[in-house]
C-alpha cells in the first residue's frame, strides 16, 4: 500500500498518506475520484448498513491563503462497491476505519457507518467492520 505522494505546485498541495491503490501511475481515474470529484458527506451518508469498501485514500491538502498563511486538512475519501464516494474530515471516523485498515492487512472488507452522540450532546459518525 502506498504511504505517500505529493501532488500540486506551491500553495496547494496533496499528500497522499495512505491508500489501497497499488499502482498510482495506471490508477489516475481512481485517484481523481477519491481526491477531486464530488462525494457523500459522511455524515449524510451513515444509516447503519453494511457497505463494500473498493478503494480508499487518506490525504492531506496544503492551502495557502492570501495573506501567506498555510492550513493543512487531513480527508478520508472512500469509494464503495455501488461507486459512491464518501468523505469525511471526521478525525473519529478516520481513526476508527483505518484502525480496520491495519487489522485486514489489505483483505477486502465491508464497514457499517454509525452516528452517535458524544457525553457532551455532540453528535459524531465513526464506522466498524462488518463481521457478518
């Protein structure tokens, strides 16, 4: 699995930290797709099913902003076995399906979305493996 590629010029820049594409080079639609093109929300998207997971990418983007300043945004984007692509910048949701990366060491998986509310009366989305 790929850990990093950077993509961009000055000012706006894409770090690809952690994806299941194998070959990047020959996979520039699926990269397009996970990074660029237009997605579900996360949020909008967990109905407590179960859902085929095809690929994924974890990625940063740089943002330079007028007055020089940078800002970093870490997103998870993830295309499912329907073609939906889901995105979220949830640092929960991130932790919990990459924790579910590392445990299946590259074996293909399904995941359910859940949302819940936090101690405080905030609400959160976070998934788990589908062990069915």
């Amino acid at each position: 699995m790929l850990t990093y590629r950077q993509y961009g010029e000055k000012g706006n820049v894409m770090k690809i930290l952690h994806t299941n594409i194998e070959n990047l080079a020959e996979s520039k639609k699926a990269i397009y797709m996970l990074t660029k093109a237009p997605g579900v929300n996360v949020k909008d998207f967990c109905m407590d099913e179960s859902v085929e997971v095809n690929n994924f990418a974890l990625y940063t983007e740089t943002k330079t902003g007028k007055d020089g300043s940078e800002s970093e945004q870490e997103v998870l984007a993830i295309i499912l076995s329907d073609g939906t692509k889901l995105a979220t910048i949830s640092p929960t949701f991130i932790r919990s399906f990459m924790e579910i990366v590392e445990l299946m060491d590259g074996d293909p998986f399904a995941i359910i979305c859940r949302k819940s509310v936090s101690k405080g009366g905030r609400e959160f989305v976070t998934c788990e493996l589908d062990c069915t």
